[in-house]
C-alpha cells in the first residue's frame, strides 16, 4: 500500500511507511534508532545516545541571539501485540496494514496487530519537520529545534526516568505522544501496575468421584486498545468477560478448572482469552446449552462495540491423569475475577468527559504453579492511584 496518496503533508506518511517496516518492540529499539539516526545526520543535524539508548539529533550551529530551544519528544518503541490466529514476528516482520471507513472517515488499522502509531506518528512527524526545516534558509528568530527520542517508555517510561540532564538543555519540551493533533495537553495521569499472585492447589482428575470431560472456552477478535485512552470506550475486556461466563456456569454446576489465560500487556485491554474446565458428563449438555444461551446475550448487548467478536466453546478430547485446579482455587479464583474492578473508576468532577481513575484487568498467566493477575491503574491524582 502507498501511503503516500492518504493525506498531507507527503512526508510524513512517507517516514511513517519506512517506520512500520522496521522492528521496534520495547527493549528492541536498536533498529528504529539506527534509522532516526542516519535520516536526521543525513538531514544536517549531530546526534548523540546516552547510556539507555535516548536519542538526541540537535542542530549543527550554536545558539544565537538568545534564540529559544524547543525540544520536541517522541519515544521509540511500541506495544507489540497480535491476534493468536496471525503468523507475525514482531522481531523482524513489517506491520500489515489497511485502510478501513467509520463514520464517514477513512482510518489506517493494521492486520490483526498492533499499528504502532502510538508512537510512530511521533517520530513521522519529528522526521517531516526536521525535513522542512533542513530545506529552509536560516532565520535568526527562528527557534532551535531539537528532537529527543526515548526508549522502553511502554514498559515504564525507562528512558525518560534515566535520561541524561543535558539531553534535556532547552526552553520547551513539547511531547508528541498525544491523540489529537490539534490539542495541547498539560500534565497527564500517573500510572503504577499490581501483580496479583496466587499459589495453586491442584487436584488429579480421576480423584473426582465423577466421570469429567473437558470443555474449550475462547473469546477472540475484540477491539483491545490503549488502557488509558481507550478505557472509557466501553470495549470488552477478554479476560473480564471469560471469567464472568466461568463464574455463571460455576454458580449453577460444578466445574474445575484446567487452564485460564488471557492478555499479554499491562497497557493493552486485553483482546484474547481461553480457557479449559472439567464438567460432570451428566451436566455436559446443559452446561452447553447454558454457554449458547450466554454467548448470545452477551452478543446482543455488545455486539455493536464488537462487531468482530467470537465465542467459541466445544468438548474437547478427554485426557487421563492431569491435575485441575482444586475446587476452592477454582471457586475463590472466579469470585476474585468477577468482582474485581475493570474501566473507569470515576470522572473528573469539572469535566465528565475526563476519565478521573481507571483501571485495567490486563493479563492471567501461569508460571511455576503460580498464577498471575497484573493490572494497571491510573489517575490524575497521587492518592487514588495508589489506593
């Protein structure tokens, strides 16, 4: 696809077409460095890297005339994300991607992945700039303009916590990690991440003094999204809606859970989970008729937010002498699972638009015989980050 025909200014869809073919996951930003690098020394402008790997590309010439400097900031990496279905290797692989129409608009979306535009329209746009400003004659009441790339700011802003004092010498910073490219946002919320973890007991299956069979449970093709900017849209979360329908079938009949996993990042809403339980044989074919009669209410009430979304369930072939979850692992695990808050929490009380404090039910996964719930806050207030 040429990128190149969707809008203005050319060069930014340009860089931004050469950026989504270069492999830039967190603590994999060597590649996409090295790119930024090249382009803004070919462009006329020094760089330099500080120990963690920032970028700083600054202007030959010294200041003058008591000339302002404005920084402008963008961060590297992205969040590397994809459908369990699609084959891509974010080590190597360039986003696949397409145009799509809503409302009225066209949008570029990649192919079951992530797009990375968060944040490489940031460094699209830094690069254009610097390509407009590298064509024009000097001008003394022109500001310095330099450009500052960080680096693992999708894992806990790594590179701007330890950047280095001098790469920071200027005027104004102005960050290009935003949404809207006609807004300017002063301060933003803090985050922080809580790892839930809890030991496993397990029980063998042909203890259970009845005969079990296993069904498959999975939930595919939502939305997903950014947790803090997405929060508020009202898309499903994989790993909340899961474990609601386990809840349900468990509140009615007796279930053991053999597998639960969903999510991957903490900043990502989650868009995949699955799961495999033990019923009774007896129980099967209401257990069954249960899980149709829930897929389609939940069809119905959300089916607008998730037009892709897939429930998919089915008994699965019965295996001898493997452990499940104990049944008060299984029980206090979904009771955990159900109550447990997901989304905003509250709006800011001048402008109801404003999301206040969310949070994120963002992964499940098991290491070790432990099991690991990770969610991520935000707030634009310290106390109720924490709390």
């Amino acid at each position: 696809m040429n990128l190149k025909n969707l809008s203005k200014p050319n060069e930014f869809w340009e860089y931004f077409e050469e950026i989504l073919n270069i492999p830039r996951c967190t603590k994999n930003e060597e590649h996409i460095r090295t790119f930024i690098k090249n382009e803004c020394e070919s462009l006329g402008y020094n760089t330099k890297i500080d120990n963690v790997g920032n970028l700083l590309a600054f202007p030959v010439s010294e200041r003058k005339n008591n000339s302002k400097i404005v920084i402008f900031q963008s961060h590297m990496d992205m969040v590397c994300e994809k459908n369990k279905e699609i084959t891509h290797d974010f080590s190597k692989d360039p986003i696949n991607v397409e145009t799509i129409e809503e409302d009225d608009e066209k949008w570029l979306t990649a192919k079951g992945t992530t797009l990375g535009a968060d944040n490489g329209v940031g460094i699209a746009y830094s690069l254009a700039l610097l390509s407009t400003i590298s064509k024009q004659q000097s001008n003394s009441d022109f500001p310095i303009v330099k450009f500052l790339f960080t680096v693992e700011e999708e894992r806990g802003l790594t590179g701007a916590f330890k950047i280095e004092s001098d790469f920071l010498e200027g005027d104004y910073l102005i960050n290009l990690d935003s949404e809207e490219d006609d807004t300017f946002t002063i301060g933003c919320a803090g985050g922080t991440r809580t790892h839930g973890k809890i030991p496993l007991n397990y029980i063998y299956i042909n203890k259970i003094p009845h005969k079990m069979v296993p069904i498959h449970l999975s939930i595919q093709g939502l939305k997903g999204g950014h947790s803090g900017t997405d929060i508020h849209k009202g898309r499903a979360n994989s790993i909340k809606m899961i474990s609601k329908i386990l809840w349900k079938i468990n509140y009615r009949y007796q279930i053991y859970i053999y597998s639960l996993k969903g999510g991957n990042l903490p900043n990502a809403i989650p868009r995949e989970a699955e799961a495999t339980f033990y019923v009774t044989e007896e129980d099967l074919t209401n257990i069954l008729d249960l899980l149709e009669q829930i897929k389609s209410e939940i069809e119905f009430g959300i089916s607008e937010i998730e037009p892709d979304m897939m429930i998919k369930f089915n008994k699965v072939e019965t295996e001898t002498d493997i452990r499940v979850y104990s049944k008060i692992i299984t029980d206090d695990l979904l009771h955990i699972l159900y109550v447990m808050p997901n989304g905003p929490v509250s709006y800011h009380p001048k402008n109801r638009d404003l999301v206040y404090t969310s949070t994120n039910l963002a992964s499940i996964s098991i290491d070790s015989d432990i099991l690991t719930i990770v969610t991520s806050q935000r707030s634009l207030h310290e106390i109720s980050r924490k709390i």
